[in-house]
C-alpha cells in the first residue's frame, strides 16, 4: 500500500513541475524566461554565440527542438521573417508568441547622409530596460496561460524580476550621470538605437544597410569621427571589424568588441555604458 502512494505522489509530482520546452531567437532570451520559469522551463535557443540573427538558418537537431516545443517566444528579428512559419508547420501544436508585439520599434540609425532605399525598423528592443520589462510581462502572461497551475509561481518571479531590471536602470543611470547629454558614441552595426534613446545619447552609426563602406564614405566619417572627439568605435563579432579597424588607426582610438546578444544582459549594459562613459 506504501509503495502505492509513494508512486502516485511521485507521478502526480512529475506531472505537476513538468518542464515547458521553449524555444527562443536570441540568448538574451533565455535570461529573460529562466529569470521567470526558472526550473519549470527547459529553453533552447537559435541563434548561437558568433551568428548573426540578420541572416541565421537553424541546424537540423535545431528543427528537432521545435518539434518538442511547447512555446516558441520571437522577438523580431530578421531571420524569423523566412523562419518562423516553417517552425509552425514542423510544429503545429506550438504556441508562437511575438515579445515585440507590445514596443514600439524605432529606425535604424544611418551613416549621416546616407540615403537609403527603405526604412528598417530596428530589431535589437532587449538592449533597453524600460522594453526588456515590457518583454517580461508577455513572457510572463504567457507561461501563466501555457501553465495555469504554476501561474503564482510565475508572477512572483515576473515581479521580481522587474525589482531587478529597475536596479540595473539605476546603475546605468549613475554610472552615465557625468556624460553629458546626448552625448555621441561611434558603432559599426546600429544596434544600439533603444539604449542611445533611453539614455539620452546619440549613436553614429558607419555601416549603410550592411554594405561595404566606400572610400568617399569613409572621408565623411573620419571628418565626423573627429567633429565630435569620438574616443573608440564599437563593432560586434558577428560583423567583420576590417573597416572600423581601419578607421581606428587613422584615428588613433580604440576598438572595442560589445555584443547586444551577449546572454549575461545585465554586465553587458553595465559595461556598455561604462564604455561610453570613459
């Protein structure tokens, strides 16, 4: 009789804290959804360190993840576009939710006086705290409505994790509060557009639509780099960074590598944004 109610609890045990699998783009997801899942969520992710989410192809054991997925959380970026109903037919039973849905996507920054064909909205929302709080509540809402029975469980970790996000705003707060306002940093991928406006800095962007940066080009933004005493350029390993080293030299500054898919989001901000302060 022991072992009989022994093996129920433990089935009814199993069944209550079964893991959801969930797929997402990008790694600073992850963070995001174990932060609110925690130990009920399994997540795996697409894009992996060193590729570009622009123009990404999942792995066959990656299509093999979709097939077992229970959520997969989009974010908006560029290689989900041919993607992401390619996953839905692999997987039909597969809650797809956009966590971009509810922000308002900006431009893409340009080279000054580049005239470029369209405008591209600007998919890197999670490099801004005010958006990653928005992208927690629909993650939030959404494990509550995939699992109603842990759904207290999930709110709790939802509301601290805001504690948390509003912590790492303050310290960028402080640590910016010398800079002076709209102050000016130099990348080669804009991909910093949400963080430049909810800091109140401006981002000078070199790259155009992701072509080869012209000699012509090039005059205009050493002309620019100097205007505006640019003290380093940031570039992203997922882009070559021949053209900013270039420039570097010709300038005499630095260089430095920062990704906005660097899963650890939070020293990545704090980082950042020591970066420009110096």
């Amino acid at each position: 009789m022991l072992k009989i109610i022994l093996f129920s609890t433990l089935i009814f045990n199993s069944f209550l804290y079964a893991k959801l699998n969930i797929v997402v783009s990008v790694l600073p997801e992850v963070s995001f959804v174990k932060s609110i899942g925690q130990d009920l969520v399994k997540v795996s992710v697409m894009v992996k360190p060193g590729d570009s989410p622009h123009t990404y192809e999942p792995k066959p054991r990656q299509m093999r993840d979709i097939s077992r997925a229970d959520i997969y959380f989009a974010i908006g970026v560029e290689f989900e576009n041919a993607w992401l109903p390619r996953f839905t037919n692999q997987n039909k039973n597969m809650l797809v939710v956009d966590l971009s849905k509810d922000i308002k996507k900006e431009p893409m920054a340009t080279f000054k006086g580049a005239s470029t064909k369209k405008e591209h909205l600007d998919p890197h929302i999670w490099v801004a705290p005010k958006n990653i709080k928005l992208i927690a509540k629909e993650i939030s809402k959404t494990l509550c409505k995939k699992d109603t029975k842990n759904c207290t469980f999930y709110k709790k970790n939802y509301r601290d994790f805001i504690l948390h996000v509003e912590s790492i705003d303050k310290k960028i707060k402080n640590i910016l509060q010398k800079a002076p306002k709209n102050s000016k940093f130099m990348v080669f991928h804009p991909a910093w557009g949400y963080f430049a406006n909810e800091y109140h800095l401006t981002q000078l962007p070199i790259e155009i639509e992701g072509k080869t940066i012209k000699p012509k080009s090039m005059i205009k933004i050493i002309k620019i780099a100097k205007k505006e005493k640019i003290k380093a350029i940031f570039t992203q390993p997922e882009f070559s960074d021949k053209i900013a080293k270039e420039l570097a030299k010709e300038l005499n500054i630095k260089v430095i590598k920062v990704t906005p898919l660097n899963p650890k989001w939070e020293e990545n901000l704090i980082d950042f944004a020591k970066a420009i302060a110096q």
